[in-house]
C-alpha cells in the first residue's frame, strides 16, 4: 500500500470526526453562550453554580466523561458510541467556551450596558442587541483555538470503536505493520482539518471586523 | 406659572458609609437649562445617574411630571425612555454605524417601523449636523463626532429632560465648541436639560439656574448672574475664581 | 494493572450502582439474539493475525473466521463492532455488545466483571529479541534482567506485573508498556526494549516483518486457552457457545483455521 492509498482508507473516517465536531462545537457555543450570561448577569448564586460547572467540567479528562456517558449510564439512557462522545465533547467544551465568552462579556460589558439601558432597554434587550454583537466578535479569535481543540479531541471516540480517523490509522496501523505511514497520514488529515477551519474563521473575523480609522 | 418636570427631594445615595450626597432637593421647570457646578467628587455624576436609576438611590423621591419614578415597582426601562443621558466618555454602541447608533433605540425599545425610525435617526443625526456621516462607525469619528451621535441618539427618544455628564471633559480643546453649540441650540429650542460641566463660558451664558454642589449637598443656587456677581456664600466665590483661572483661558480661545 | 482498566472497573461498578443492578432477573441475552436474529460481537481489529482489517477494510483474521462460522451455526447474522481491546469488557458488561471475541484469555480479574466460554485454542507466549542480543533466557524469569517491552492491558502485561513485579524481581518502570504490539516492535528494531513478551502467534507474524528478530523462548506462561467473552452469569448462553465451539473443534474447522493463519 503506498501513501495515497493510507490517506484514502483513514480519510474515509474524516465524516465521523467532522461528525463529533459539528455536534460538539455548536452544541458547547449555545451553552458556552447561555451559561457566561448567567455567569455575569445571573446574580451571585448562580454565578457561583456556574463557576463550579466550569471548574468541574476542565476539571474532567473528555475520556473519563465519555466513559460516563457510555458505560456508566448505561443503565438510564443507551446512547450510541457516536452520540454519547459527541455529547462529552459538547459538555467540555461548553465549559471552555463559556470561559471564552465570559472574558469577552466582560470586556464589553460595564459601559456598554449601561449605555444600552440609558436609551431604555430592559438588560436582556441590552444584551442582544448592543452586547452580545461585540462579545461574539471579541470572541472569535480564542474561539477558533477552542474549534482545533475539539477538531483533535473528537479522535476520542476511537475508544467507543467509532471508526474516526484516529481509529483507522491504528487499524491499517495493525493490518500493515507500517504505523509510521498510517499515523503519519492521520496527522496530514488532522492538520488538513484545522487549518481549514482557522482559515475560515479568520475570514470571518476579517468580515466581521468593525471598521475605524487607524 | 411654571410647570414642574422633575422634582428631586431629599435625594441621598451612599456607598456603604462613604455618603456621596445627602438631602438633595432640586426643582427643574419644563425647559429650564440647569449647569451643575462643584469640584470633583462631590457627587455630579452620581446625581445624574440616579435621576434617571441607573444608579438606586438609598433615599428621597424623584418625581417625573406626576409619577414618583423611586416608587417601588416602577418601570425603570420606560422610565429612562423619557430621561436622555449624554455620557461624558461618549459611550457608542461600538459595532453599530452612527444611524444605526441613534436607530437602536427607535427600533428596540419604541418598536418603530424600519422606515419611519430610518428616517427618525437621520433627522436627529441632521439636528446635530452629522447627516453626512450616518454611515461612519464610532472608531472612523472624532471625538466631538461621536459625542454629537451621543446626544442625537438619546434625542431620538422623545425624552422629557435630557442629561449631560461632563459631555465636553474627554475632548481636545479645538472639539469642545461643536458640541457646546449643539447643546447651545437644544437650550434655545426649549429642551429640558441638566448640565454637569465645568465649561463656565457655557454656564453662564445659557444656564437659566446654577447650582453649586461641594461635599455631597447643594451649597447655593441661582441664576448666572447672582452666582457670579452676588455669591450668598464664600465658598461658591472662591470655586467660580479657580475654576474661571483654570479655564478662563481656553474659553478666550474659543 | 494498568489505569484505564482500574479507571473502567471503577466506572462499571459506578454503573452498576447508577443501573440499580438492573442485570437482575433479565432474560438470557440468546433469546435476544434469536428474536433480533442478529448478534452483536465487539472486536479490537489491530491484532494479526487474530482480527485484524485487510487491504479493502473489511475485518479478517482466525477469531473473525471462527465468529464468522460460529453465528452461522446459530442462524444469526453477525454484526461487528470494533472497539479498542481496553472497552471491550465493559462493553460486554453493559449490554453493549452480545459478547466479544478478540484473543481473550481467561483472568481471575475478568471474570468477576464476565464470564467466558470454554477455551476455542489454546496459544503461547513468546519471548522476541533482535538479532545481536547477548543474552540468554533460559527459564521465563531470566528476562528481569532485560529491558521489556508489552502490549498494556494483556495477559502478558498482566503475567510480567505478577510474576515479575510484585516478586521484586524488576522495577515496573523497567517495563514498557504499549498501546499496541506493532508499537513495541518498532521499539525492539529501535533498541529501547530488548526483548518483547507477546503472544506466540504474532510473534511469529513479527518475525516474518522484521528478519532481524527472533524468538528465544515459548511456552504456555499466561496466555494459554482462548475464550470469548461473555455476559456475567447468561448460562443458557454461555451452554449454547460452547456446544458449537466443541462442534467445530469435534470437525476439525478450528485446527483448519490455525493452519490457515499461523502456519508459517
């Protein structure tokens, strides 16, 4: 077997990887989101909840979580290797994210909302329309590391058997005896996967930019 | 007989034991200009920011027109609806354009139509002369630019009184005038405003009452000429003395 | 023992907790089987010649022949899901899986989480060393002395822990352990290890790859009898397993096979 045909067999996995990481990465924004707004703006006692989410959730191993997921609640929700890693990942990532979009909130917030509230907006107007569009935008660029982060963590489905990419390389890996070759393919389609999505978000941060004068 | 709008009595805020005022009372008739003056510190911001609760006063009553706006389940959001707030660092919605900035509002929180709000902003935006740079973001505007935004976007809203906190104190000397003289023309068309500045040039000439406030209460009040020519109290001459010394020689300039 | 496998024990008894021990009273996981008419068998495909994926991708090796004939003599189809060797016990002891095939041997530690059928074929293990190696394994224990290489999570892993380790005979650092064989044979080639216990039947295969290597020493150690894996305590299961695996061998299907993918 020669290169092109490793990078062929691993790259047939690339579906389930981009798979785990369509679900895990929007899923991880909207919560990401939801909780850095009840972080800052959700009073001292959910602040609190949240903060203990966030630790807790870094705190996790992705492997140990979806283990959890997959194993250990077994008994209560069956869910399939793929769905049960994508939800992990998701879970993860929602804590990163959130710590993203707190940072950025609180870069913009302060002056801004009052501003927003001085023309008569109730906070939650305040916030989708005056904070929310800054935050997003401040937020993109830490955002596309969380993108490649969650990109490479998806390999960890391999451990439920999902065929990814990662677990691909190890079985032509196996079936070869040529690991170099296949792990080596599997780092082309890996770095091919990222710098993609970098690229794209940094079109969209360029969009997106607000124009001033230098 | 003059008609009240806004009736502060014995308005008082603290931080903890750190009493910022005490005991204010202050009466604004409908189109009164009134000038804030006072060293710094003494509470001029913060007593804006209550008047239109964007800061909880710890006790006293505000009223607008005949509605006690500190009344417990008052509805803050419409009430800063009717109090305009010009801020002294500008404060633009960063990521919209001009129009969209004096817009916001309309669209939001009065739920105009698009048109009808379009065309709504652009008159304020002609009101303080920056029609032709409705589409320029704050970061493309000088700072008098932006404080001009500042002022049609909280015009925009129809208030019953405006408020302006130190609007000229962040600008370079050469931007202050534009900005005087929209605030200038606001007065003459019969706004409602409450002015916290040290510009005495403006004080003086467009003010209908003054008031001096040092150490967190009101220390005088009256008209120009009875603070500047016939002070009750030695404090108030001494202030108005440092203060013209201090930028009686920008104003020549003006 | 290794820590994903504490990690998994852990987690399992966790699920055992969180399940309220729902195994209780369940019907035999045969009659599944049967009803569905498909069989579900978790494999960890990196493992030649036992189960390994061909050029085209698709699953082949002795145990996937054997479970290949295996549900055809049950009349069920045979769905395979490939999982890492580390999950696949708990996979089984979830109900993820019907049961699994993939060069298990039997271990007291295993058996408390599954059960296991009768042995299919009996293997070694083997010692493997590179050409230029100056040593000399006369009795198993005489590679304390070497720098060891194994697949983690194996019953070799496990022979070198016991024997080795917990008699004070070798550091446990001295041991390098692998995700995969063919990892510690690039190892071997390379000169990090010395010698590189495994289960005689890929060291075979290993020798094949690498001239340079060869083994030293085999014998029934820790490997020995091959079983599939099966749910905890199905004995209606468990019966009808073990009366196909006598048939085939009664046939002389599972010396064919041997023939098939050990023979050098």
């Amino acid at each position: 077997m020669n290169f092109s045909s490793f990078i062929q067999y691993i790259a047939s996995g690339t579906a389930y990887t981009l798979g785990v990481t369509l679900v895990a990465l929007p899923s991880g924004l909207v919560l990401g989101v939801l909780f850095a707004l009840l972080y800052v703006y959700g009073g001292r006692v959910v602040s609190r909840l949240m903060s203990l989410y966030s630790t807790v959730m870094r705190g996790i191993p992705p492997i140990v979580l979806l283990f959890i997921l997959y194993f250990v609640m077994s008994g209560s929700v069956n869910l399939s290797p793929f769905w049960a890693g994508s939800i992990s990942l998701g879970i993860i990532s929602s804590a990163y994210q959130m710590e993203i979009v707190r940072g950025a909130i609180l870069a913009v917030s302060g002056e801004q909302m009052l501003a927003a509230r001085a023309i008569g907006m109730s906070t939650l107007e305040a916030i989708r329309y005056v904070i929310l569009p800054q935050t997003l935008r401040l937020a993109i660029p830490p955002w596309s590391n969380e993108a490649a982060i969650v990109i490479k963590d998806s390999s960890l489905v391999y451990a439920l058997g999902v065929p990814e990419i990662l677990r691909r390389a190890q079985l032509i890996s196996a079936s070869t005896q040529q690991p170099f070759l296949a792990y080596i393919s599997a780092a082309v389609i890996y770095f091919a996967l990222v710098f993609i999505a970098n690229r794209l978000l940094a079109r969209l941060e360029r969009r997106l930019t607000i124009p001033s004068n230098p | 007989m003059p008609k009240p709008i806004l009736t502060i009595k014995k308005l008082t805020k603290k931080y903890g034991n750190n009493v910022i005022f005490h005991d204010i009372d202050l009466v604004v008739n409908e189109g009164d200009t009134i000038v804030v003056i006072g060293p710094s510190g003494t509470g001029k911001s913060t007593l804006l920011r209550c008047v239109n609760l964007l800061t909880k006063p710890d006790g006293g009553e505000i009223w607008l027109d005949d509605l006690e706006i500190t009344a417990k389940g008052a509805d803050e959001d419409r009430v800063r609806q009717h109090i305009g707030m010009v801020f002294q660092n500008f404060l633009l919605f960063n990521h919209l354009t001009a129009l969209e900035n004096v817009k916001l509002g309309l669209t939001k929180v009065k739920h105009l139509p698009e048109a009808a709000a379009h065309e709504k902003a652009l008159a304020e935006l002609t009101r303080v002369g920056l029609a032709d740079r409705a589409d320029h973001y704050p970061g493309q505007l000088s700072g008098g630019q932006q404080q001009r935004v500042g002022i049609a976007r909280a015009l925009a809203m129809d208030p019953r009184v405006m408020l302006f906190d130190e609007p000229t104190s962040a600008l370079d000397p050469e931007l202050i005038g534009e900005v005087l003289e929209v605030m200038r023309n606001l007065s003459l068309e019969g706004m409602t405003m409450i002015v916290v500045t040290h510009e005495m040039g403006f004080a003086r000439e467009v003010a209908d009452r003054i008031v001096f406030m040092e150490k967190g209460s009101i220390v005088e009040e009256g008209t120009p000429d009875d603070l500047f020519y016939r002070p009750k109290y030695e404090r108030t001459r001494e202030f108005l003395w440092k203060i013209t010394e201090l930028y009686g020689k920008k104003e020549a300039k003006e | 023992m290794k820590k994903s496998l504490v990690l998994l024990v852990v987690l399992t008894v966790l699920g055992g907790i969180l399940a309220g021990c729902a195994s209780q009273g369940k019907q035999s996981v045969l009659d599944k089987i049967t009803k569905d008419g498909k069989v579900m068998v978790g494999t960890s495909a990196d493992y030649p010649p036992y189960e390994y994926v061909d050029d085209a991708g698709n699953k082949t090796g002795f145990d996937i022949d054997l479970m290949t004939e295996i549900a055809k003599r049950m009349g069920v189809e045979l769905v395979w899901v490939d999982m890492p060797f580390d999950s696949l016990v708990a996979a089984v002891q979830e109900g993820k899986i019907d049961m699994s095939i993939s060069c298990f041997n039997y271990s007291a530690e295993r058996d408390e989480q599954v059960d296991f059928s009768d042995a299919y074929y009996t293997s070694e293990d083997a010692f493997l060393v590179k050409s230029g190696f100056a040593g000399a394994i006369v009795n198993p224990e005489d590679v304390a002395k070497y720098k060891i290489g194994v697949q983690s999570g194996t019953v070799q892993d496990d022979w070198l822990t016991t024997t080795l380790v917990e008699a004070g005979l070798v550091e446990d650092a001295n041991i390098s352990r692998y995700e995969r064989v063919d990892q510690a044979a690039l190892d071997l080639n390379a000169g990090r290890i010395e010698v590189l216990m495994a289960d005689y039947v890929p060291a075979q295969a290993l020798v094949k790859q690498y001239p340079d290597f060869q083994v030293v020493y085999h014998a029934v150690l820790s490997t020995g009898p091959l079983n599939i894996v099966l749910p905890d305590g199905d004995a209606k299961l468990q019966a009808e397993i073990n009366k196909v695996i006598k048939a085939l061998q009664d046939e002389g299907f599972i010396d064919t096979l041997a023939t098939k993918y050990f023979s050098e």
